[in-house]
C-alpha cells in the first residue's frame, strides 16, 4: 500500500514537474529556431539573439525592467520593514487599521489598482512615464514586504528593544542591531518577493507608464501581436539569468560556510570582523554600477548631427517597425525615438483626443480620416515632402481621406485576402465563389476568420454586391446575417495574429488575412496561396502624420522624410513584411531575387473598380461593432456545442 501510494506520489509530482517545465524548454528550444515560426522547428539559428541584441526597444526595455525592479525592491523593503516594525510597537487600534491598508492592495484585482493610480497621476496632471512607473511598483510592492516581516516580528521577544536600550542603546542601534538582524530571513524573503513582483508585472505597469517608457512585460505583450522569436530569445535570457542567480544563491552560502570552517581549523588564523562589511560594500557597488550603466543604455548615444541631444516620441501599432532602420535613423540624426505602442487604431484615438504629445503618429486610412476631420492633424509643409511623396507609388497618393496629401505620407499598404492550403482548396472553387467560399459546407471546421468588425463586415457587404463603406442600415443588417449565419453553420475558428503561424503551418484550409500576413506565410510554406474575389476588397494604407500638439517638428519631418526613403523602406518592408509604398523598394522587394519574388500577396491589386478604402463614419461604426460582439458570442457558443 506504501509502495502504491509512494508510486502515486512520484508520477503525480513528475507530472507537475513536466507540466511546469515543458513550456520552458519548449520556448528555449525554439530561441535558437532559424525560422520565424513558433510550432515548426526548422534549424539552428543565433539570428533571434541577434535580432534581440540589435534592438533599441527591446533592450532598453530590459534596462528599464532591471532599474525598477531594483529600486523598488529597496524603496519597497526599507519602507516596509520599517512600517512593520512600528506597527508591532503600535497601539492595537492603529495596528489593525495599517493592517486593513495593507491587506487591500493585495485583495484588490490588479486591475482595478492599475485604474486607480492611472485616474491619481491624471488627477494630479502628473506625466506618465519613468518616475510614475517606479512609484506605481514601489506602492504595490511594500505590501509583500510587509506581509513577509510581519510573521517574524510577532515571534520576537516584545521586550526586546527595552532590555536593548536599558542597556544603553540608542533607538536608532535597537533598530539596526538588534531588531533587524533577528527579522532578517523576513526582511530578505520581502525583499525577493518584491524583486519578482516587479520584475514580471504588467496590468499595473500598463496603466502606471507613458512616454514610450517600457518594461519587459510590456514589450513582450507588444511583439505577442506579430510572430517574433525574439520573444523566446530574450525570455530565454531571463531564465538562464535567474537559474544562475538562484544557483549562485544556494551554492555560495555553503562554499563560504566549508571555506570559513577550514580557515578556523588554522591555528594561525585572525578573524576579520570587516569582510562582511567589505563584501556588503563590493555587493552595493555592483548594483551601483548595474544602474548607473542601464540609465547610461537608456540615454543613447551622442552624436554632433543637426538634432543632437532631442527625443522624437512616435506612436504606432506595436511590432511594425525595423529596430536597424530607427539605428540608422539615430545615428545619422543624433536624436533618440521613443516609441509607444497602440493595439488598435481606436485606442490611439483615445490617447491622441486626450492630448498625448506625441510627433509622428501612424494610424490607418479611415482613423486618418477622422483626426482630420476633428482637426488634430497638423498641414503638412510640401516643400518638406516634395521628395517623399514623389518617390511614393502612385496608387498610395491622393486617397479619399486625404487627395492631396496635405496631412498624412505613406508608410505601409496592402489589401485583405483569402490565404487558403492549396493542398485542401481548388483556385476554382475560389475563382466561382468568392467570398462566399467561406460558408461552402466542404470547409466546415476548416475556417479562420480574423477577430476585427471592419475587415469581417467588408467580406459580408462585398459578397453581397453592397459597398464595405455603406451606411444603410438595411444593407448592414444583411451584412449582420451573412456572418451570423456563417459562424453558426461553419464552426469557425476566430483569431488574431496567431493566424500567421497557423496558416504557415496549413492548420485549416482557409483564413482571412492581410497581404503582409499574407506574404510571410507564403515565404514560409510554398503550398499556401493568396486569393483576392472580384467582387472587391480593402484597398488600406497607413500613414505618417503630425499631431497639432507636436513638439520636435522639424524632427518630425527628418523622421518622416527618412522613413519614406528606399534605404529606410527596404529595411522596414523586410522586416515587417508589408508592402512599402516606396516605388524603388516595392520593385526591388518583389523583383528577381528580392525577399518575396513570386508572392503575388505582396503586391497590391491595382485599378480593380470593386476595391474600396474605408472611410470614416462613427455611427455605422459603432452599429458594426454592436453587430460583431454578439456575432463573436454566437460563434463560441457555436463551438461549445
């Protein structure tokens, strides 16, 4: 019966072991992936751990994450240990009040915390960013720190501190040589667990920053939109970082402790009671010079260009930008880029209504559109464009929402397909249904449909012959049958990027995806094709634009100017994978031995009557996401059953 319980035992606690570890190894295996995909290991590379050293954003953002972390684990622990010892000396009253203050924070939702000092520093009109970052750890972090020092202190003797300064210590030496070192192990457990709070947090850290100001957290959830295995690189970095510390940790203790042990086994041997002190010195050094080095890492380069010194602060979706092209940028300016990250185009929206200052901002077609209309854009300078536009293709000027281009430059374009397996899907099945080939019965459970309101309802209106820019109400609510009927009937799968991998790797027959999406996954896997119906499409462009409240124009223009050039659109084509609108770079991307040669997704369907670009209307807007939130919740009820 032991030996079966005992059995039990060890395959359950081998269980959670693989169950824990796997996705670590898993993550650390595919670091050293030589292709972008996260499921298909396909050789071995360094280029992840190259790509993630060679990022500005990435490694300032691990600067930034090491420099809160550390300050607020020694803000956090001095306050709390402190705040700990005098409640212990309290009256009961006031003891158990702190203790209820104390006990919120953690009992609070994150959530509801990271709202809270996000509503106190707009109360106070205090600029988000590094200082309010760190002040948002250190305030949730002194609750841990608290809660760890506490159990020490009921154990201790209540009349210690008398019978210390009944002997003549001062208060302040009761405090430091005698209560401290008794509540060390509580002390140095708070001091840990504040570390790992605040190295890993994001929900607070989201809310609590601004001004492109980033931690690892918060980077990762950004390059999380798009495949990017830098993520498995530089994850990879922390794990073996901390499995050194931790080793580090448990075996220099017992090599100290074998060390000293034979020292007093020599008869010659004076004990030095100011080695500690030395080594607590070296110690303190250490994490000095650690800080001191991520702040000189933070700052940047110097440079004796004309914008030497100045920051240019550009908001733009995350993952959608070439790290080597804002080097580039960097180095031949002297300025530095912040870069703050947006997840939707409404979102941005939010941040830029509210007065976010900010230089270029890069919001799609129709968003262009209405910060136009809402004049919060500012006329752009022609004869500081002259050149920029001219060496645009022409079918990325005079949009609708801006004919002149007096407000916005081209940064990226491209339209919305069919990817589909071409192992799975015959081109005439594609060619005679179009659309409608996503609610052909053949591809039931064999569908993706990408979670965004604007791109799904466009396929509704296009396969019913309307257009995706209408806002007739009887026309919409047809659109709103079409696709409830197909996520009922269909058991589709809706997802967001993640469709990238998997329609690289041909997990369902068909998916509805950008072209740059779309490029990429064909580059990965020859056997998927890219499919545009005749009835029409999603022209979209996104571009560059300065906001009224802009502060560095000029640099604004240099950064613009630079990031319309072939040597700036090569670099960022090929990184991202969308299409540069840069006439030069287009031809070289798509031409003979260029990185997508023979990947139709990659060059936009040009002059086609039925392709449409969305045009801004707020109230058919807000009736489209209505329609797509309860379509969303009637395709997962779908799938439950």
């Amino acid at each position: 019966m032991h030996k079966k319980k005992r059995w039990f035992g060890g395959s359950l606690m081998t269980l959670l072991t693989v169950f824990f570890y796997l996705p670590i190894v898993f993550m650390i295996v595919f670091s050293f992936n030589s292709s972008k995909s996260l499921t298909s290991f396909t050789g071995f590379s360094l280029r992840w751990y190259q790509q993630m050293l060679a990022s500005h954003d990435m490694m300032t953002s691990l600067y930034v994450t090491i420099i809160v972390a550390v300050l607020a684990t020694v803000v956090s622990t001095i306050v709390g240990t402190i705040t700990a010892i005098g409640m212990v000396y309290s009256k009961k009253l006031v003891r158990q009040y702190l203790t209820s203050v104390n006990d919120l924070p953690m009992m609070n939702p994150e959530i509801v915390t990271a709202i809270g000092l996000m509503l106190l520093f707009i109360t106070f009109k205090i600029e988000r960013g590094f200082v309010t970052l760190l002040l948002a750890h250190i305030a949730f972090c002194i609750p841990y720190v608290m809660l760890s020092v506490m159990p020490k202190l009921r154990t201790l003797d209540p009349n210690l501190a008398d019978a210390a300064m009944d002997l003549g210590a001062t208060p302040f030496q009761t405090l430091t040589k005698v209560i401290i070192p008794e509540i060390m192990p509580g002390v140095v457990s708070g001091a840990l667990i504040a570390f790992t709070m605040s190295f890993d947090d994001f929900i607070i850290s989201y809310f609590a920053t601004g001004k492109g100001v980033k931690n690892l957290s918060i980077m990762v959830y950004t390059m999380a939109k798009r495949v990017n295995p830098s993520i498995n690189a530089i994850s990879t970095l922390v794990v073996v970082g901390i499995t050194i510390i931790l080793l580090l940790m448990n075996i220099l203790p017992a090599w100290t402790k074998k060390r000293e042990e034979k020292r007093l086994q020599d008869p010659n041997y004076v004990p030095n009671p100011k080695r500690k002190k030395v080594y607590g010195w070296v110690a303190a050094l250490v994490v000095a010079a650690i800080t001191i080095g991520s702040f000189m890492g933070l700052e940047g380069g110097t440079s004796t260009q004309d914008f030497s010194g100045q920051s240019l602060h550009v908001y733009l979706p995350g993952e959608y930008i070439s790290d080597e092209m804002v080097a580039n940028f960097e180095e031949q300016t002297g300025a530095k880029v912040i870069m703050d990250n947006f997840d939707s185009n409404e979102q941005a929206y939010i941040k830029i209504a509210n007065g976010e200052v900010y230089d270029v901002v890069i919001p799609s077609d129709y968003m262009i559109e209405r910060l136009i209309q809402e004049d919060m854009l500012q006329k752009l300078d022609p004869a500081k464009i002259d050149e920029a536009l001219a060496s645009m293709t022409e079918s990325t000027l005079g949009m609708a929402y801006d004919p002149l281009n007096e407000y916005s430059v081209p940064y990226f374009w491209g339209t919305v397909g069919i990817a589909y397996d071409k192992n799975q899907v015959d081109e005439a099945d594609l060619e005679r249904e179009g659309w409608e080939i996503f609610r052909d019965p053949k591809y039931k459970g064999n569908v993706y449909l990408y979670d965004s309101e604007r791109d799904q309802f466009m396929v509704a209106l296009k396969a019913l012959g309307y257009s995706m820019n209408t806002d007739n109400p009887q026309e919409l609510e047809k659109a709103n049958e079409w696709l409830t009927d197909l996520v009922q009937n269909m058991n589709t799968e809706i997802v967001t990027d993640e469709i990238i991998d998997n329609m690289a790797n041909a997990r369902k027959a068909l998916g509805l995806v950008y072209s740059g999406d779309a490029a990429y996954i064909m580059a990965e896997n020859p056997d998927i094709g890219y499919y545009l119906p005749e009835e029409g499409t999603n022209i979209w462009l996104d571009g560059m634009c300065i906001p009224k409240n802009a502060k560095n124009v000029d640099l604004a223009y240099a950064f613009i100017n630079y990031a319309a050039s072939y040597e700036a659109q090569m670099l960022n084509s090929g990184f991202v994978g969308y299409t540069a609108p840069n006439k030069e770079a287009a031809a070289e991307m798509s031409g003979t031995g260029g990185d997508y040669e023979g990947i139709n997704a990659y060059t936009p369907r040009e002059g086609h009557s039925k392709d449409e670009t969305f045009k801004y209307n707020e109230d058919t807007r807000k009736q489209i996401a209505e329609y797509w939130s309860k379509i969303k919740v009637t395709a997962s009820n779908s799938a439950e059953k």
